[in-house]
C-alpha cells in the first residue's frame, strides 16, 4: 500500500508522454497524483487515477471539476494554437481557484539569441515556431500572481528510452545518418534528475522561472559523439550541419533561481548515468 504523505492534488496534462509519465512515477508515492493520456494504452485505461482527454478536441473543465487539482502539470504536446486556447482556459481556472500551475517551457524562447546563454529575468525572443508558442503562453502566465506559477524551460533532455536518444539509435539503425551541429554550444539535462526537479519545487512550494539545465555548457556534435560511444558498439555517420560560421549558444543556465547541489546536474553525470 503506497503512502501518500501531501495534501496536494496533482493533475497532469500529458501523462502518456515520456516526459510527464516520468513525472508520474516520481510524484505518485507522495501526492494523489492524476494524469491526462491522449494516447490509448491499455495500463492507461484501467488505472482510474488517469483520464483520456484529446485536448484539440475535448473540454478540460469536466476533469478539473473531477480532479479538483491544487498543482497542475502542463507537458503537451500537440496542435500549438489548441495549446494556447487550453493554457487560456486553465489561466482563467487557476487564477479562480488561486491553486498553482507548472508549465514545461523550452530553450527555443531564447533561439533569437545566439551569441550567449539565457538566464531567468532575459527578455525571450525566438525566430522558430516553436519558440513562439512557448513565449505566447508564458506571456500568458506571468500575467498570473506570481505564486501561482513556476515555469520550467528545459534544453535538450536526454536518457534511457529517452525519445531523443532512441530517435538518433533508429537512424543508426536504418543506415542513416545521424545530424549534428558542430557550432552550437547547449546544455542539457536527463529526465531522472528533472523529475527529482520537479517534486522538489512542489514539496517547496517555489515559483517564478526555473532554467532546469546542467551547470556547464557543451558543443552538440562532442556530446552526441560521447553519448554514442556509451549507447551503442555501431559506428554511426554523421552530417554536420552548419547553420552559421560562428558558434551559436542555446542554453538555459540558473542564475538567480538556483536549486540545491543535489539537484543539479553537469552533462557528464548524464553521460554516467548511461552507463548503467
């Protein structure tokens, strides 16, 4: 019998991706932990802690009234502009219930700057789709108390299973080759050390912006070769892929909202943990 020991009620929005199902099995010990799956997986179906629920489609509010959530998770993934009307919706919820929203932002709000990393208070700006999309809705809300909010961006998140890496042992796989980018300076992050991210800054209750990244930065193509050389005894091809001449960083790094030691994260602890 597993012992929830928190008041909290905890709704996640994506439970069958890989980034909030991991969320899921950090976080249900401890809270009454639910999850939306838009995916029908049969484990999914019977567990009655979890609700389908195609957000381009279906209305969140008949699963908030059921829920009564006070921590919402947002990890979608999907149709942008019916994420933006959704993030509307639960904006309008959480202000009137005056419960807390964590948003899963990404790097790609700052992808317009290319000549330094990004801190929290940095103005965002991105010259990619996806960036756009993210901003829209952390605009959204920052208009939010601020309690009520912690946004979360994450670089490139790696791991196990993760969908990064079996995407890059695919390609392998079929002979193709797998692109890298020599100039661009990242960092990164593995999905075990953010879900433990993650139930930290609920358990201590923290908002504001979060940049969940490792502490150093890295060259894409060096990691990628690294992370390669532990995962697979294939010889892979790459192709490098320049998209200018001169290095370009994308990366989050914490300066004013710093989690404690045990929480942070260097690229080559992610490439230990590979090992295992």
């Amino acid at each position: 019998m597993k012992k929830v020991i928190s008041k909290h009620r905890i709704l996640i929005l994506g439970v069958s991706g890989f980034l909030g199902n991991v969320m899921y099995r950090e976080l249900y010990s401890y809270f009454k932990t639910f999850g939306t799956y838009r995916t029908s997986k049969k484990q999914l179906e019977k567990n009655h802690q979890f609700f389908h629920y195609n957000f381009e489609e279906d209305d969140i509010y008949e699963i908030l009234d059921i829920v009564k959530p006070s921590i919402i998770i947002s990890s979608l993934r999907g149709d942008f502009s019916k994420q933006v009307i959704l993030h509307e919706h639960l904006c309008e919820y959480v202000f009137s219930k005056k419960i807390k929203l964590l948003f899963l932002s990404s790097a790609n709000v700052f992808d317009a700057y290319s000549k330094y990393p990004s801190y929290e208070d940095d103005k965002t700006l991105s010259n990619s789709i996806y960036g756009h999309f993210k901003i829209k809705i952390e605009n959204m809300l920052l208009r939010l108390p601020k309690k009520q909010v912690a946004i979360l961006r994450l670089p490139m998140v790696f791991g196990v299973q993760s969908p990064r890496e079996e995407e890059i042992l695919q390609n392998i796989k079929e002979n193709e080759p797998v692109e890298v980018f020599p100039n661009l300076v990242m960092n990164v992050t593995n999905y075990d050390k953010l879900a433990q991210q993650v139930h930290y800054i609920i358990n201590r209750n923290k908002y504001g912006v979060f940049h969940l990244g490792s502490n150093d930065l890295v060259h894409h193509d060096d990691f990628i070769k690294e992370m390669l050389e532990i995962i697979t005894t294939k010889k892979p091809v790459f192709k490098q892929v320049y998209t200018t001449n001169d290095e370009r960083y994308l990366a989050v790094l914490p300066k004013k909202n710093k989690l404690p030691k045990h929480l942070q994260i260097l690229s080559s602890d992610i490439l230990e943990d590979l090992k295992k």
